[in-house]
C-alpha cells in the first residue's frame, strides 16, 4: 500500500503525463500526414496501413478519456482527507495502479505505432512534391510559352498527364511509394523547352537572320558572277577544260527569303522555323558548289602557270648542267614549250610533255654523275 507521499507523487506523474497524452493527441490530430491520409481514396499498403492507424486512433482517444476519468476519480479520492487514513490509501492504491498503468502503456504504444504511419505518409508526400513539383512548374511554364507563340506541343499535354499519374499514385499510396521521375520525362521536356526556345529566337531574331540569310545569298552571286569571268577566260585559253557552268539559284533563293518575311508576319513560328533552316541549308550548299566551280576553274588556270614555271627551272637546270645543245632534250622543251603556250592549252598533253623532259634532264644528270 502507498504511504501518502507515495501516492501524492504517483498521482501529479499520472496527470503530468495525462497533459502530456493531450498534448500529443492533439498534434497527431493536426499532423500533416493525418490530413494527408484522412479522407484520400488510398489503395496498396497504406489503405491497409491506414485502416489500422485510424481505428487505433478511435481507441486511443476512448482510451485517453478513460484514463482522464480514472485519473479525476483517484483525485477525488485523495481530496476527501489532508491526511488520508488506511482505508482511503487502500483505495487510493487501487485506482493508481492496475488499470491506470496498463492504460498508459498502451496509449504509448499505440500512439507511437500511429506517428509512424502519419510521419512516413508526410515525408512521402513531401519527397513527391521536391521530386514533382519543380518539373510540373516547368512544364507549366513551356506550356505558357506554347500558348503565347500561338503553336500546338502535344507533347507538353502528354507530360503533364504524366506527372498527374505519378503524383496520384503517389498520394494513394504513399507508403509504398517510390517517386523517381522517369528520365525520359525529364529529357522530353529538355527537348520541348529547346523546341520552344527556338520558336522564340526565330520570332525575335528574324531580321538578324534574315540579313544573314540575304548576305549569304549575295555572296552566292558574287562568286557566280566570278566564276562565269573565269570560266570565259578558261575556255578561251584551256582545251577541253569539262566545265560545268553555275547554277541559276539566286531567283529561287531571293524567292524563298521574301517568302520569310510572309510566313513572319503571319506569326507562323514552326513553318517559319522549318523554312529558315532549309533555305540556310540550301544557301550554303549553293555557296559551296559555286565556290568548288571557281576553285575548280581557277585551278586548270593555275596549273598551266605552275607547269610553266616548271618548265623554265627545269631549262635553267639543263644549262646549268652544259645541255643546252644536246638536240633530244631540245626536242622535249620544244614540245612542252609549244603545248603550253598555244591558246588554246591542252592541259593533259602539256603535263606528259613537261614530265618527259623532267625525266629525260634526270637521266642525263645520272650518266654525268
């Protein structure tokens, strides 16, 4: 039996700790993952997890006014004496101990089961929104882009679906959720905000892009105008030269770079995007042909230059070597000579005949040697 002391002491812990109880009831009353959890459509482990927490709870809240009660009634019991007698510290131990002990421990453990279930569904959800809700805003934000531009990404409505289902799943059934965004998601989006990106660069850097395009196509002209001197200099002064004379781009181009402006001012992003990167493709396909034709052309002019200057160090070596007289090789320089300054110029034989007199001033100069 408690002396009064004893029972004075057991019973200001068992109020103390029925405050406590309170105090913790009412927080997992108000706890984010009871508000998460109460009421949600769940499924999988946390609908099954949830019934039991929330029928615990019902309990535990029957169980805390009960302990309350036995607690008031053991407060009464003390109140009736300033020093109570053995008769009233009998019962006095009786209503302290018993139930009152068996009620404690089990609100404890019940209540700590519940926490669990409520602070496992509250960090769930807070992992699906840090996970979720920056590529939902992002993915807002490139369907705001989408509307402003005036153009259609379906792929932007198949995202957002998406997302939707994960973070759905998520919330029916937190506890066994896993919120990983897919990369793939997160890789089609990167590709839908490069997309509209682009759109926005061709919306407001046109007339940048337009005067690049234009100084494309006249750099085009230019160089056509050049090769057609060159190639009439070529033609006249080279045999059988085999070329091939420059496009007729230019119209088609200039056409297409006033169709530009049209599709721009009709606001028409994709299309216009689209025709940019052909006629840019196409532009400088056409600038690298016409250059290969002036290159090509400057080259046959070229060679029949340099075979020149080949022939006269290969005379200068022939005197230098005492063969100004030896008939043969005189034969070949003729030969050469006469190829290479006869208008027209006929390219191939010159190049033989001006190797054959390489070798043949190369063979002297072995038998000399």
């Amino acid at each position: 039996m408690l002396d009064t002391d004893e029972a004075d002491r057991a019973l200001a812990e068992l109020g103390a700790d029925s405050d406590r109880m309170a105090e913790a009831l009412v927080a997992m009353d108000g706890h984010a993952g009871h508000r998460l959890l109460k009421g949600a459509d769940l499924t999988g482990v946390t609908a099954r997890r949830w019934a039991e927490a929330s029928a615990a709870m019902s309990v535990l809240w029957e169980q805390f006014a009960r302990h309350r009660d036995l607690v008031e009634h053991a407060r009464e019991i003390r109140a009736r004496k300033a020093r109570p007698g053995p008769p009233e510290l009998t019962e006095l131990t009786t209503a302290l101990g018993g139930e009152l002990a068996e009620l404690a421990t089990s609100m404890k453990k019940s209540l700590s089961t519940i926490t669990q279930v409520l602070d496992a569904a509250e960090k769930s959800w807070q992992e699906t929104a840090e996970r979720l809700d920056p590529l939902d805003t992002r993915v807002r934000s490139a369907q705001a882009l989408a509307e402003s531009l005036g153009v259609e990404e379906p792929r932007l409505a198949r995202l957002i679906a998406e997302l939707a289902g994960l973070r759905q799943s998520a919330l029916s059934d937190p506890l066994a959720a896993d919120v990983r965004v897919p990369e793939r998601l997160a890789a089609e989006l990167a590709d839908v905000q490069a997309t509209l990106d682009d759109l926005v660069a061709v919306r407001d850097d046109f007339a940048d892009r337009q005067q690049e395009l234009e100084a494309v196509v006249d750099r085009i002209a230019a160089v056509e105008a050049e090769v057609r001197t060159v190639q009439a200099t070529v033609l006249e002064k080279i045999a059988s030269p085999d070329l091939t004379p420059p496009g007729k781009a230019i119209p088609a181009l200039r056409a297409r770079l006033t169709e530009l402006a049209d599709i721009w001012q009709a606001r028409r992003w994709q299309a216009l995007s689209r025709k940019m990167s052909t006629l840019d493709r196409d532009a400088q396909a056409a600038l690298d042909d016409v250059r290969a034709q002036l290159a090509f052309a400057t080259g046959l002019l070229d060679r029949r230059l340099e075979l020149r200057g080949r022939l006269d160090a290969y005379r200068a070596k022939a005197r230098q070597l005492g063969h100004v007289e030896d008939l043969d090789l005189a034969g070949l320089h003729a030969t050469a000579y006469q190829l290479l300054y006869t208008i027209p110029c006929d390219l191939r034989a010159a190049t033989i005949a001006v190797r054959d007199y390489q070798r043949a001033l190369q063979e002297r100069r072995e038998e000399r040697g």
